[in-house]
C-alpha cells in the first residue's frame, strides 16, 4: 500500500489535470489491471505489487456496496 500511495502522489505530481479529477477515481484507474509499473521493482517485486493492487480494488468494489 505504501508503494501504490508513493507512484499515486508521483502521477499527481508528474501529470497536474490528475489533481482535478477525484481522487477515487485516479485510485481506480490505477490499478484497474492490477497496479502501476513500480521505477525500481523486479519482476517478483512488481507481481507482489499487482496482487495487492488486485485485491485493494476488489476490496473496494465490495464496500461501494
């Protein structure tokens, strides 16, 4: 989770129409394929990373209920 906050806050910072939109809904696109391709991850590191991603955004779909 810390790593998916740390890439969010970078996008927010590289790409400045992001910061209108809400903030749900940039969480959502994120990781709507599992999560965004991590600077300084291996391949094991980044499957990790996509697992969580993948079940943050179906934990999510469950309490917007």
């Amino acid at each position: 989770m810390w790593a998916l906050g740390g890439q969010f806050i970078s996008e927010l910072n590289y790409d400045p129409l992001l910061r209108k939109r809400s903030v749900d809904r940039v969480l959502r696109e994120m990781i709507r394929y599992g999560g965004p391709v991590l600077r300084h991850a291996d391949e094991e590191e980044q499957a990790s990373f996509n697992t969580t991603c993948e079940m943050f955004r179906r934990f999510l779909g469950k309490t917007a209920r």
